[in-house]
C-alpha cells in the first residue's frame, strides 16, 4: 500500500505548482488562497497530533491559534508604535522579527497549553470536548474585553513582519515561508507518530489499560501531545495573523476551533496529510461554493456528513485506502 | 526460609453489602506456580485488580519484592516488576502483533518521551519484541494486524506482551481461555518451564492446567480463601468439593 505517500507527495505539490502558476499569471489573490491553506493545514496538523494520534477531541484550539495570533499582534503593534511593551522590571519591546515572534507564539501557547492540558486531561469524552471548549471561550471573551490590544475590534499591523533576506509583503515570498514552515512541521511531525512516542501515545488511545500494563502512564503522553499539538496551531495562528495583517478575538472563537476540527476530519484524523488536504479542500469550496451562494456552510455540512458517515479516513483514506499499521 | 515474592495481606473489598474480597492473603515464592481457583462471582478479578493497580483495596497490604506498594497505582506496580495478563484481551487492536509487543519492549525500557528515531528501527526493542512472539510460537504472526487475529492467539500475544516486560512475577487472569485443547496444552508445557524464570499468580478455570502445573492452589469461594494447598490436598479437601468441584468430581 504505497498508494498513500504518492499522493501526499502529489497534494503537496500542487500547492507551491499553483502558487508558481498564479505568480506566472500575475494572480496575487491565489497566492494568497494558497497561503491561507497553507497555514490553516499548519493548525490542522498541530490538532491532527492531539485528535489523530492521541485520540484526544479538542474543541478548544482556537486558544492557540489566537494565542499565536496575538504574540505577533502584541509584539507588532508595539513595535510600531514605538512603545515598550514593559519597562519595569526589565525593559521588554516589541518585534517586527518574523522569528522571534515565532518563537514567542510557540512558548506561549506552549505554556498554554500545558495548563489547559493539566486540567483538561483528567476528564475524557464529552467532558474533555467541554472543557477545552470553555478554555477557548474564556480567551475569546478575555480577548473582546482587552481594551489594550483593540478589544472587540481586534488590531491591525500595517506593514507584515520581517524575515531576514526576504520581502514578506511579495505574496510569493510570504507563500513560500508558509509553505516551508508547514513542510518542516509535517516531517517532524511524521517522525513523531513512528516514534517511541508516538507508538506509546497511540496504543493509549486504542487502550490505555494497555500502555499501563507496560508501565507507561497514558496521562504523561497526552499532556506532551497536547502541548506540542498546542504549540503547533500557535505558530499557525502567527502566520495567519501575518497573512492578514491583523489580530481579533474571532481567531479565539469555537467556530475556529471547529473549523480546524473539519481540516483534520475532511482531510483524514490519523493521517500525516489528512490536514493539508482538508484545508485545501475547505479553501476551495470556500472560495468556489462561497461565489456561488452565500450559503455555502450548507454544503460544507453536507459534505462533512458524508465524510463522517462513509468515508471516516477523509479525503486522504478514500484515495489511499485503509490505513496501514506503521511499519 | 526464602521470602515470598509476592505477598497479599489481609486484603479487603466491600462493594456496598457485597464483600467482594474478605481478608484474602495469599503467598507467592520463587520459582512457584500458585493458582486462583474458584467458581463465578467468587471475587478473582477483584482481587487480581487489587493486585495489579487497578483497584484500590480499602485495607490491607501489598508487598512485592519486599516492598510495600499498596498505596501505587497500576503504572508503578508494572514498573515495579509485575507483568499482567488480562482475562479479555487488552491489545492494542490496530497495531500489528509486533508492534504490541515492542510496546511492552519499550514500557519495560522506560524511555517512551523520544520524538525522532523511529521506534520500530531501533534494533534492541525490535529484537526484544521478536524474541517474545518466537516463545510463545508466534513469530510468523509478527505482521498480522492485532485485530485480525483469533481469540486464542489474542490470548497468547498478552502472555508474549508480558514476556517483554522481563517482570519479577507474572499475573495471570485464565491465559487458557479460548485456547483450544491442543493450545492448552501447549501454554501449559511454555508455563512450566517459564517458572524458571519468574513465579506465576495463575486464575485459571482449565482444571487439567492447574492441577498439571500449580505447586500450590487456592480456592477462593465469596470473596474468601477457604483452603490452601497442594494439587492432592485440594483434591481432598472436602469443603472445596463441597464449595467449588462440587459434584462432577465426585466421579
């Protein structure tokens, strides 16, 4: 069955052949479609390794893409604002460096991620759906209420952030960072789930009884799944702030959460590149149907209710078919 | 006088009015086999799940290896040195049977928090994982998805599982069940050699296996032991025949 690399490999090229394309065209807008998905399959592949391989539902990752999304606002706006963002005990600025905002959007929702993981991690099923859905709204309503960075109406960065040696406002530059970030995620995140940890945190999904029969507590995997699952989808969310040039609370609200779940879940739970497939594909109809009608959701439902009742592997398992035990 | 390895000390259960385990305690030496006997609803899950973890007993000791680990949980009697196998198979299903006993190579390893090198590359767990299956005869089986398999070779995959562990003493909940004769028998041949290497707690319902195999029996009746003995003095106790063998023995 080596059906399933072949067409990752094709899915994968077709993004930076459509983004070579449209630049050849002179089409920034699908460019920046490509962009978008890009960085959208990033958060899928961040939640893709707390649901699919950790079997944990999460309806709370939008707390990190917000939390992503707001380091790069916090860092920007006061960098060009020229305002400190504290003085006192030490003196910490703002950033216009595309890496180091990275790094604060991973740490941040890293941390996150751990404290949210603590608490959430000791219910399971709908009370862990629950849980990590309050966390996501509590940052939502915390986000409007934080008159600080624009509240309700969110923050806009004029100019996108720097990366050394590259114009980041060239849609073709910007892209190919993107899509850069996203390939060096999915390698490792490929290593990942053939690693020791990844057969470990697996086995506890099809069994924790198992893993602790081994000696191994399922409660230690999952919290460092969900952390890395975490920091993942904040680095995502401070692309898509960079992508947008702007910041707002809806980056914290569940129906961001929910879409991420529906990359994963169109795409493929379980799958290395069940995310990138279902972002592109719900970019697609968004960009397709949403032309069409304004009631475009509708058919995405329909389409997610014919995934889920008959083909559960997603886009990626009804091409590649049933998924092979990792070798 | 050597020590036991495993020694169970007044250990107590109540489930409401239902005394499920009545001041149970039990021994088990170096190199002995001793069997859990009793009929259903007797309390040998109860008690084998106050033995392995998964039960906290509401008084009473466990000691293992001269250590109290009544107040640890599953995860740390396991690490501890206490391989289970569980009377429904409990394996991770969408594995391939190797997979399931390189986890139990990797459990018994204890370095589970590595990210990168793929674990069914590494050489030592891998080999380890082999060397299970070819002891209880499964080797040809290594890529068979788990859910594929039969009942019995579910049954046998928990016994190679616990083998990887290499633990100080083995549990197991009726490792015979669905086996088939011929399978029985040959479990019950693998059994009495592995003593060798640790003793076995061994609840078993197959009567031909328990008598062939224990060196000690102990038959458990509402939640207590009622006689504790060997193949022959249990065979002759008349308040087991009354309790348990009851009346197919008398023949």
């Amino acid at each position: 069955m080596a059906r399933e690399p072949l067409i990752n490999i094709i899915l994968f090229a077709l993004f930076p052949v459509t983004a070579g394309v449209a630049m050849v065209l002179d089409e920034p807008f699908i460019i920046t479609l490509m962009t978008k998905a890009a960085i959208l399959a990033l958060a899928g592949v961040g939640l893709n390794i707390a649901l699919g391989l950790g079997g944990l539902v999460s309806f709370g990752h939008a707390a990190f893409f917000g939390i992503g999304g707001y380091a790069m606002g916090v860092l920007a706006s006061h960098a060009q604002s020229y305002t400190p963002i504290m003085e006192t005990p030490i003196l910490i600025e703002g950033t216009k460096s595309m890496l180091v905002i990275w790094g604060v959007a991973v740490v941040a929702a890293a941390l996150a991620a751990l404290l949210i993981g603590v608490l959430s991690l000791r219910t399971t099923g709908v009370y862990f759906i629950m849980i990590t859905l309050a966390f996501g709204q509590m940052l939502y309503y915390f986000a409007i209420s934080w008159p600080a960075y624009g509240g309700e109406d969110g923050l806009s960065i004029y100019i996108r952030n720097d990366f050394p040696g590259l114009n980041t406002l060239d849609p073709i530059q910007f892209f190919a960072i993107a899509f850069t970030v996203l390939a060096a995620v999915l390698f490792i995140a490929g290593r990942l789930a053939k690693a020791p940890f990844g057969l470990a945190l697996s086995a506890a999904r099809q069994n924790p009884e198992r893993v602790e029969t081994v000696g191994v507590a399922p409660f230690r995997l999952r919290l460092v799944a969900f952390i890395i699952s975490g920091a993942v989808t904040g680095l995502a969310g401070a692309l898509f702030a960079d992508l947008n040039r702007f910041v707002s609370p809806t980056m914290f609200s569940w129906q961001t959460s929910g879409e991420i779940m529906i990359f994963v879940i169109l795409g493929g739970v379980g799958r290395l590149f069940g995310p990138v497939a279902g972002a592109a594909l719900f970019i697609l109809l968004e960009h397709v149907l949403g032309g069409l009608s304004d009631f475009w959701h509708v058919y995405l439902g329909l389409l997610l209710l014919l995934v889920v009742l008959f083909a559960r592997g997603g886009l990626i398992g009804t091409l590649a078919g049933k998924e092979t035990a990792h070798d | 006088m050597t020590e036991p390895v495993l020694e169970v000390s007044h250990l107590k259960k109540r489930f409401g009015a239902l005394k499920a385990t009545d001041d149970v305690s039990l021994t088990l030496m170096p190199n002995e086999i001793h069997a859990l006997i009793g009929p259903n609803g007797a309390g040998k899950s109860t008690l084998i799940k106050q033995i392995a973890g998964g039960l906290r007993s509401d008084s009473g000791t466990v000691e293992f290896a001269g250590r109290d680990v009544t107040a640890l949980g599953t995860v740390a009697r396991a690490r501890a040195g206490l391989g289970r196998t569980f009377q429904i198979s409990s394996l991770a299903m969408e594995y391939t049977v190797l997979q399931n006993t390189v986890l139990g190579a990797l459990g018994r390893d204890g370095h589970v928090m590595r990210f990168f090198q793929p674990v069914m590359k590494n050489r030592k767990l891998v080999d380890q994982g082999m060397a299970a299956l070819t002891r209880v005869g499964m080797a040809d089986l290594a890529t068979k998805r788990t859910a594929d398999l039969s009942h019995g070779q579910r049954r046998l995959l928990e016994v190679a599982v616990a083998l990887t562990l290499e633990p100080k003493v083995f549990l197991m909940d009726e490792p015979m069940a669905g086996l088939g004769a011929s399978g029985s028998k040959r479990l019950t041949g693998f059994l009495h050699t592995l003593r060798a290497e640790a003793p076995i707690l061994l609840v078993e319902h197959d009567m031909d296996a328990v008598f062939a195999l224990a060196d000690r029996i102990s038959v458990l009746v509402y939640g207590q032991i009622i006689a504790t003995g060997s193949a022959d003095e249990i065979r002759r106790d008349p308040l087991v025949r009354e309790a348990y063998l009851g009346a197919e023995d008398a023949a």
